[in-house]
C-alpha cells in the first residue's frame, strides 16, 4: 500500500463505507428475496445484485460527504 492510496481511502472513507454496506445489503436481498424464477434482471443474480447494492451505498453515502 503506497502513501497514495492511503490519502485516497482517507479522503473517500465515508463513500467506501457506503460502497462497503450497499454490497452486502445487496447480497442479503439477493438471498433472502431474490428472484425464483430468474426473470428479474438485477435480483436474480448475487453478482449483479451486490453491484447495483453497492453503487446505490456509494451514491448514499456521497450525498452527505
């Protein structure tokens, strides 16, 4: 780990954090609501649920920064 990547998760900490928790609020509802049938095109897959989970989190979170 360089000092520069130190100073970029310093100066984006809450974002991450944000990212961090989108990602697996989007596991959890991939799991525990998902899509049976596989007809939904962001639930019924974990990978791309986690995703769209964390970009929301990142997103989130940026509003306050």
């Amino acid at each position: 780990i360089t000092k520069d990547m130190i100073a970029f998760i310093k100066k984006n900490k809450f974002i991450l954090v944000g990212v961090i928790i989108g990602a697996v609020c989007g596991y959890l509802y991939y799991y525990f609501v998902g899509c049976a049938n596989g007809t939904c095109a962001i639930t019924s897959d974990p990978l791309k649920s986690t995703v769209y989970g964390a970009i929301l989190g990142g997103l989130t979170l940026n509003i306050f920064k």
